[in-house]
C-alpha cells in the first residue's frame, strides 16, 4: 500500500508542476491551456523534453517557431549521446559521491578534505578511514573533529539539492542557510536523515580565491563547470567552461534553481577571461545578458579568472585518470591553495547553456561519437 501511495504522490506532485507551468504560460505568453498542452506534447514527442525544462527555457513562446528548436537540445537527447562516448557501469565512479571521493583521492586528485562518511544503519568511516559503527562513537568523534566550517551532502546528491554547510559555535552546530543549530547529538539525527538513502559524505569548506572575492563580494562558493572530452585517439578537448559567480548569499552556486542568486558566464578556455554572463530564473522563461556584477559593480566582460593555466592543467589530467569516462562536467574551484576539484558529472546537464552555446557542444559530441561508441549503453533510468 505504501508504494502505491506514494506513485500516487509523485504523480500529483508532477500534475502540480504541469498546472503551475500551464498557469505561468498563460501569464507570461497568453496561451490557453490546451495551447500550452499541445505545445508541450509535441516537445516530448519530437525531441524528449519534459515539461519544466521545456518552459524554463523557452520554448513556449509562440513567437519561436518550430524550425528554431534546432538551437536548442533536451537532456533526454544530451544523455543519448552521452551515454554512447562513455561506458554507463562506470559512470556511478562520478555519480555516487562517496564513490567518488574514494577513487578520486586514491588517483592524487585534489578534492575537498574528507572529514568522515556515514551510511545508514550507524556505520561509516572517520577521515582516517576508522570504521566507526556505534552512535557513541559518532557523537564522540563528532565533538572532537567538527570543530570549524564543514559541509555534508547525500552521496546520491544530484545539482546540489541536499549540501549543507555548517559551522561549529561553541558546543552546538549552526546550518548557515537555515540558522538552526544542533546539538553534537542533533547533528547525528539529522545527517542521518539527509543520508537516508545514499550515505552521507562531510568535508572541509573550500574558500575561493580572493579574486573571486573581489568580483562578488561574497563568500559563497563559486565554481567553474569545465566539459572535456577526450576522442579515440586520446586526444584531449575541453568543450566549454562556464563560470557560476553567485549575487547573493547563497549557501552554493546550484545553477538547477535560478531564484536569482546565481548567474552564468561563459568563459574563454584558451585565456580564462569571462566572454558574456547570462541571467537565469527559475519562474521566468529565457535569458537576459548582465554585463556588471550586481552587487560590486565589476564588469563581467573580460574578467579574468584566477590560476586558469593550473586549473586547465588540473582538468587535463584529471580527465585522462577518468578514462575510459571519454565526456566529463567538471565542477572546479578556484582557491588560495590552487584549483580544487569539487566533483565530475558523467551525464552532465546543459540546461544552463542557452541557444547556440548549447548545440555546438551537442553537435561536438555527437560528432565524436562517431569514433567511440558504446552502442547497447542507455541508462535503465532514460526513458522514465
């Protein structure tokens, strides 16, 4: 009865998201709802998009005609192509994030300090890799090591949706988003919640470069999305490189909700200087061009990124340690200690590319899958 029940929930939840995109259409777009609904239709038919990436790019503005969806790819279409340049069963060394930091740490790259991992069931390892397998181990370890800044996210976490960053006051642990604060034992109960499903992984804060600092003024995150791709041949591409300066006082730089705090801005791989920054929201369909920061007044054009030639090499190598994974979305931090790799994404998405940026990179690898293939290699998860 359970599942049942909640098949039930999730396909409400999903008729709430239809409703509120058909509403919004109708606001921004004056379509009727079966206008919306056969506009939609015909998306997924055609070309596989679901309806919430459908609407948040675009593509229900009647004044895009049919011809002009050429400029733009769905996800569905993205991870076909995907999924023939890198072999799937491999793909959870990139997606389960405890596998990654694992394989990842035992290759030398330089990723996040590993304060501990705890699954299910009260049994995890400490940053030493000490099993530690009773709550009162936890607590313990807990009051002695988390003693600054640390961020815990689900293993199984996908764009950022369960990262928490923390910070310790006194005998009791502060959630900088939400401003609760948790008892050592507190703390334990609700790690335990958020790796219910997948485990849960706890790290060291990383802290960016003070040029990046210096651009927003902030002290959230702020990452570099960096597409490689390496042929048959072995030679090595990177595709895209897209910088996430954040404009307000978000915990991360998460690119899948654009509520505003974070924006997009394309980046030159030769140089490391920002060509142009976009202007996402979630509720608003399309893309505005912003050319100054918000909140500091810098000009994104031309900006250069700090350490860009170490962070290449950085990705260059990192990228051959991962093969036979030919096509990677890399997650990169620029900080005073050098570039660090916060994590890779073997389906990574796009929905943060806009128009002719997007099919170029989709047409790239298309191409080169020509030479590479891994022809019986869809996710099971695809076609859901």
């Amino acid at each position: 009865m359970s599942s049942l029940v909640c098949k039930f929930n999730r396909r409400l939840e999903k008729l709430k998201e239809r409703m509120a995109i058909y509403r919004r259409s109708k606001s921004q777009y004056q379509l009727s709802f079966l206008e919306s609904y056969r506009r939609l239709a015909w998306l997924k038919e055609k070309q596989g998009y679901r309806v919430h990436e459908a609407f948040r790019i675009g593509l229900l503005d009647p004044k895009l005609k049919k011809e002009q969806f050429d400029r733009f790819i769905s996800r569905k279409q993205l991870i076909e192509v995907q999924s023939k340049l890198s072999p799937v069963r491999l793909a959870s060394l990139l997606t389960d994030r405890a596998q990654f930091t694992l394989y990842t740490d035992a290759l030398g790259f330089p990723t996040p300090k590993v304060l501990g991992m705890l699954w299910p069931r009260y049994s995890g390892v400490d940053e030493h890799g000490k099993s530690l397998s009773q709550v009162s181990d936890w607590i313990q370890y807990f009051d002695a090591r988390l003693t600054g800044e640390f961020v815990t996210k689900s293993c199984g976490d996908h764009y950022g949706a369960s990262v928490c960053l923390y910070k310790r006051v006194g005998d009791e642990f502060e959630n900088l988003a939400s401003h609760q604060r948790f008892s050592v034992e507190g703390l334990y109960a609700e790690l335990l919640i958020q790796g219910r499903k997948h485990g849960v992984i706890i790290q060291e804060r990383v802290r960016n470069h003070p040029a990046l600092i210096e651009l927003s003024q902030n002290e959230t995150l702020q990452t570099i999305r960096v597409v490689t791709f390496i042929d048959g041949s072995d030679n090595f591409t990177v595709l895209h490189a897209l910088f996430r300066p954040v404009a307000t006082d978000e915990v991360i730089d998460n690119y899948n909700n654009y509520d505003g705090g974070v924006l997009l801005a394309r980046v030159d791989v030769d140089s490391g200087k920002i060509i142009r920054t976009h202007f996402m929201r979630d509720d608003i369909p399309g893309a505005s061009i912003v050319d100054k920061h918000p909140a500091t007044g810098v000009r994104f054009s031309g900006f250069q990124l700090p350490d860009w030639d170490a962070a290449m090499d950085c990705i260059r190598e990192a990228a051959f340690k991962m093969r036979p994974m030919r096509t990677v979305g890399w997650d990169l931090a620029l900080t005073p200690s050098g570039p660090v790799i916060i994590e890779g994404n073997a389906f990574f998405n796009t929905n943060y590319l806009y128009g002719d940026s997007k099919t170029r990179l989709f047409d790239e690898l298309a191409r080169q899958g020509h030479s590479i293939r891994y022809p019986d290699n869809c996710p099971p998860w695809l076609a859901k």
